[in-house]
C-alpha cells in the first residue's frame, strides 16, 4: 500500500513538473500580436506559476515525508491531472481563437487584393515566403520574433493600400512622380490603420519599414540600424514574391532571375544574412508557397 501512496504521489509530482514546462512555455508564447498585453494580465500569469510552484513544493513535501495516506495521494494525483486537462482546454482555446482571428485577417486583406488586380494574393504569398525565411533562420535570430506577430505583419503590410486611391493602384501606365508619393504612403497609412490595435504596437514598424533599404535610400529614408530583423524579412519577402509574380506591366520573372536580382541588391536595399538564408533555401519549397491565385 505504501508503495502504491509513493507512486502516486510521484507521479502527481512529475505531472505538476509537465504543467508549470508548459504553463510557462505558453506565457512565452503568448506574447504576440493577439496578446492584450496589459499589466494585469502579466500579473496573474505570475500569480498563476507561482501557484503552481507552490503545489509542486507541496506534492515534493508529502512524498518526502511519507506521511501521506491513500486519500491524500489520490487528492493530489487527481489534482494534477486536473490541472494538466484545464491547462490543455485553455490553450487549445488560445490556440482556436489565434486561428481564427488570422483567418478574419485573410479575408480583410483579400478585399485589399480584389482592389487591385496585380496585389491579388501577393499578400498571402509574402506570408508563406515570410514565415519559410523564419523557419530557416537559425535559433539566435528567431528567439527574438514572435511567429504569430511576424505571419500577422507579413499578411498585412499592404493594407495600407486601402488609403490609396484605386485609379493609382490600377493604372497601366507608369506612375507619374506625385503618384508615386501618393503610393509611397501606403506603409505608413498601414501603420495608422492598425495603430487602434495596442496588442499591434510591436508590429507597426514592420509594417510600416517594409520598403525600408539597408543604404537609407528606402520610401522613408530610415537608416538601416532601425530596422529590425522582422522588417528585414518582410521586405526580403515582398521583394521576391513582386519579382516573380505576373503584373499587368510585367511578365513573372523565374526564379533564377530572383536569385540574381536578389544577389544584385545584397547589403543595399537587403539584408545579405538573410539572402545568405534564403538561398539555402530548397526551391520546392519556395515553389509550394505560391498562393492558387498568383500567376507565376
């Protein structure tokens, strides 16, 4: 019998161990762009672990005394499967809503698309392409980019464009010079567009820098010491799918062409470490993110 207590009240120890890894892997996680961010949310994130440090103390403190009894073992082996079930609803309720705002995302940037025949699926491209560079970056580089914050960035940095007027989005011939700083604010009226959304403060220079260049020379003129590594990604992204996809004033380019445009402007208008990366990249793969509705 006493063995039996020991067993349980062990296991019910390591299981408390499994939750509070996950617990804290999953404040870790959380801090994205659908995160409220607020003070008082940290708050009982902390109060919460510490609680759940709290009871592991507990459960080490019974099993090493050995004073328990088959009730009390039971009380606490229940207790922490109990707390690894309510842990595993919450979080695939997090995860739901987290899909399902992404996918309310989608469709509001496909009326951005339906705007302007050539952006049609160029957004949910610069995503895929967006979100395959993070996949390749090594550890160091990704440990500071929330992936959910940097999907929902690269989704959404034309918005902006819902400011622009349609005759210059469609036009078919070259944009004349006040045309083009009309459509050179497309990025910034993104940012303002967003702005409203506080969890959506980290992702706003993503957004609103994605036309940013490493040589100062960008929409903006930002020096390239502002621009952090997500922008980076966006903009190398954004690059290459506009380089291969079909235009109303252009061909698609293959993406051979890509790779020799991309070496061109390596440490001017991009970050040559990331096109390092994305060069190591399997073509398949860059192949497998073209969206059904891109003409390439």
């Amino acid at each position: 019998m006493q063995s039996l207590i020991l067993l349980m009240v062990s296991s019910g120890a390591l299981l408390m161990v499994a939750n509070i890894a996950r617990f804290i892997i999953f404040i870790r996680g959380s801090r994205d762009v659908l995160s409220s961010g607020v003070r008082l949310d940290r708050i009982w994130e902390g109060l919460s672990l510490v609680l759940l440090i709290f009871f592991l103390i507990g459960y080490i403190s019974v099993a090493l005394s050995g004073a328990a009894d088959l009730m009390l073992a039971g009380i606490l082996f229940g207790g922490s499967i109990f707390v690894a079930i309510i842990l595993t609803l919450i979080f695939r309720l997090v995860s739901t809503v987290k899909e399902n705002c992404l996918n309310i995302a989608e469709a509001l940037i496909s009326v951005v698309d339906a705007r302007d025949p050539n952006l049609r699926g160029h957004s949910q491209y610069v995503q895929n392409v967006t979100m395959l560079i993070y996949q390749y970056l090594p550890a160091h580089k990704r440990a500071g980019i929330n992936p959910l914050s940097l999907e929902f960035a690269a989704l959404m940095h034309d918005i902006g464009k819902l400011g622009i007027p349609e005759q210059i989005l469609n036009k078919p011939a070259p944009l004349t010079d006040e045309e083009w700083v009309i459509m050179r604010n497309h990025p910034r009226i993104g940012a303002r567009i967003l702005e409203p959304l506080h969890s959506f403060k980290e992702i706003l220079p993503w957004i609103e820098y994605h036309h940013e260049r490493l040589d100062g020379n960008g929409y903006y003129k930002i020096p390239s010491e502002e621009l952090c590594t997500a922008t980076r990604i966006i903009a190398l992204a954004d690059t290459y799918c506009a380089i291969t996809m079909r235009r109303s004033y252009k061909d698609p380019r293959t993406y051979e062409d890509a790779v020799s445009i991309l070496k061109e402007v390596s440490g001017t208008q991009l970050d040559a470490s990331l096109i390092d990366i994305f060069l190591s990249i399997p073509k398949t793969e860059l192949r497998a993110c073209v969206p059904a509705s891109v003409e390439v």
